[in-house]
C-alpha cells in the first residue's frame, strides 16, 4: 500500500498522460527537453524536474497500455507503487520508514553461521551479501540492475518482516549540496538517519588509488567519530571492515571482514563532495551527456583515471566514516538505501528517455573493470543476493521498475 491515496495517484498519472512521451513518439519542446546540463544549478534543477516528468509519463503509459506486462509480473495501475524524495515524507512517515529499518536491525540472521560468524541481525545479511560480491557487482555489466534488486529486496523485508506500509525513500544528492549538515536525511533529528560523527583529532585528506591510475584526494568534514544523534546513535556496525578509507592515506581491514566486531556508525559528513561530484549539473549531464549504458555506468561511478568519482561516489564519501568509506560494507550506514534510491532513480530516468534503445541496454563484464578477465554480461546472467533474500533471477527481469518483480515509479 503506498502512502498516497488512490485518487491522489490517479490525478497525478492523468497529469503525466497528458504530456508526450518517447514511447508514443510525441514531440517535447526544447524548453521541455533539454539537451545539455546547465551550469547554472537553478536551472539544472529544473532540468532535473523536467527530465524527471518524461519518466514519470513514459512508464505510467507503459503501464496503462502493455498488457504483457501484467501478464509476466502484475504491475498494475492498481499496484503501482510510489517512490518519493525522503524530504516529501511528512514526519510520521519517515518515523514508520526509520522503525522498519531498526526493526530489521533486531531480528535474527538468516546466514550460516560458519559463512558469516558475525552477522547478528537480519540487517547484517544484506551487508554480508554487498561484502561477498563487492568485485562482481561495481565496475561491471550488473552494477545498475543489482543494486536496483538489491535494495528491492530490502525494501520487501521491510514491508513483510517488519510491517513497513509506507512508499521507498531516495535521497536527492544535489538538494542538498549546499550543506549536507542540513539535510532532512543527516540533520540528527528523530526523522532523519542520524546526523554527524563527533569532531575528531585526525588530520590529512581521503585518496583514493586504483592501480596506476592518479591518485584522488578528497576533503574530510567536521566530524569522522561516532553518530551522536538520531536514531541511529545506539546502532552497532557488526561486519568489516574490508577497505576503509581513512584520513592521512590509510587503510582499515579486518582479519576476517565477516566476524563479529561491533562498533559504533561514525560519519563524517562533507559538503564541499557533494558539491563537487553530485550536484544538480553533474546529475543532469550524468543523464544527458552519455548516450550509451557503459559510458552512463562508468561516468555515474567515476571513470578511473579521469578525477571524478561520479555521483556514486560522491553520495557514499559525502557521508564518511565508517562504514560508507568502506565499499565493501557500506550498507551498514542505514542512509546507503536512500542513497541507492537516488542511484536507481538516475538510471530510471536515463533509460526513459529511450526505452527502445536503452530499456535492456547492459554492458561490461562480470569483474570489477574486468579484473581478471570474465565473460560478458548479458540478460541470461543471473543475479543471486545470498541470504539477504529473493530468489536467482535473470538480468532481463531487472531491466524495468514495472516488470519481473517490480511495480514501481518514482516521483
């Protein structure tokens, strides 16, 4: 059951009808589509909405008039399901979103015990899964369908082990780029995901390495030490860390990355990334500038070599700490859902803006940067998240919110 009424649904679908879509191969005005991201970030926001919009419409009609897609997987006009801005939920709704997560974060792990000794909570399976298959699902053919199972999969334990009635929630990055401190999501209220890491003593930059490629630096915030606020201070990290990013250069990892050692979530929320890597021009040109799915995936996690580490990146390293520093277990920050919303969203809005070309476009190899050398991706790979729950599933049954197992759109 999503949060808005049927009517409210109803009169929001009739609105995007009206509008022309790609797939009806109606004809927008320039001012409707743009064509390249502003760099004025008033304008790119818009540009955003606009972009946005055409989504919205194009997948309602799909919806309303492909029959087959009922037939293959139920969606519906009358199943849809909304997924809004976390800043649109009103307070009771983000506080019954934040008591599914916590809820999910006491119940009982479902993985083995000799696979992952230190898994604690239901919760624990999903970054479990993430840590296992790190090196398979970033830098490659399956990294945008994946995730998009992924928190899915979340999303259902939520609702049907927890009682979770409300929409799913993303994160806009680029909202809040003019202080991360302030957004709705970090603002350490009871209706956000917990705030800021107390103020530490450490000193010296983030850089990131990969092979021969140059070095990236990148600035730390005001915090780094334990959450102090929300409702998350109490949380307890139980896995990694794997690869943790710390300030001066260094390292963490742990002996065993899947055994129980229990630590607080630490942040350390920095502005000045989200203003560089995820603002509104940098999500607009991330949508506009690459008509392919390769060059799409790999500039949305950073091109290596290049500088940039892409809208991904820079959502994950905005919040710091630990674990969102760490790639391997950065779901065990509870904002890493929110953040892969928004991750999912983009690419939802890419493929919109042509659904014949880019509805099931994938490329890349089952390795990270095809490391070592593997086979291709295609839509027979099959996807399997280990215990965080859902069947082995074929990427061609991921390529769409409104088929195989989803029904969803966003708003």
């Amino acid at each position: 059951m999503v949060a808005f009424s049927a009517v409210a649904v109803g009169a929001l679908l009739a609105q995007a009808w009206a509008m022309p879509t790609a797939s009806e191969g109606g004809v927008l005005s320039a001012s409707a589509i743009p064509t390249a991201a502003s760099t004025s970030l008033p304008v790119a926001a818009a540009q955003l909405d606009k972009l946005a919009e055409l989504a919205f419409s194009t997948t309602s009609n799909v919806v309303a008039s492909d029959s087959d897609i009922e037939k293959r997987g139920g969606c519906s006009l009358g199943n849809l399901r909304i997924r809004r801005d976390w800043r649109t939920f009103s307070a009771r709704e983000k506080k019954s979103y934040i008591k599914s997560v916590v809820c999910l974060q006491k119940l009982p792990s479902r993985s083995p015990s000799d696979l992952v000794p230190g898994a604690r909570s239901r919760y624990d399976d999903f970054v479990a899964t993430h840590i296992n298959q790190t090196l398979g699902i970033h830098y490659t053919g399956t990294f945008l369908a994946w995730h998009r199972y992924f928190i899915w999969n979340f999303e259902q334990a939520l609702r049907n082990e927890c009682d979770y009635t409300g929409d799913y929630p993303y994160w806009n990055w680029a909202a809040d780029a003019h202080d991360i401190e302030k957004s709705q999501v970090f603002d350490g209220s009871e209706t956000s995901m917990s705030g800021n890491g107390a103020p530490t003593n450490t000193t010296g930059d983030i850089q990131l390495s990969l092979g021969s490629y140059p070095v990236i630096h990148l600035p730390t915030g005001k915090g780094g030490g334990c959450v102090t606020s929300g409702p998350f201070k109490d949380y307890k990290v139980n896995l990694g860390p794997v690869a943790l990013m710390l300030p001066g250069g260094n390292t963490s990892s742990a002996a065993n990355p899947l055994a129980y050692n229990p630590r607080c979530l630490s942040r350390d929320l920095t502005t000045s990334i989200v203003q560089d890597y995820a603002n509104y021009t940098s999500v607009v040109d991330l949508i506009l500038g690459n008509d392919n799915v390769w060059d799409f995936e790999m500039s949305m996690q950073g091109v290596p070599g290049s500088g940039s580490i892409g809208v991904h990146g820079g959502g994950h390293y905005s919040m710091g700490g630990d674990p969102a520093r760490d790639v391997y277990v950065s779901p065990g920050d509870p904002a890493f859902w929110h953040h892969h919303g928004m991750i999912d969203r983009t690419w939802w809005i890419w493929q919109n803006l042509d659904l014949k070309k880019r509805g099931d476009a994938i490329s890349g190899t089952g390795t990270f940067l095809n490391m070592p050398a593997s086979a291709n991706t295609t839509l027979d790979t099959m996807v399997d998240i280990g215990y965080a729950g859902g069947e082995p599933i074929a990427m061609r049954d991921l390529m769409s919110t409104v088929s195989g197992p989803f029904c969803y759109i966003y708003l």
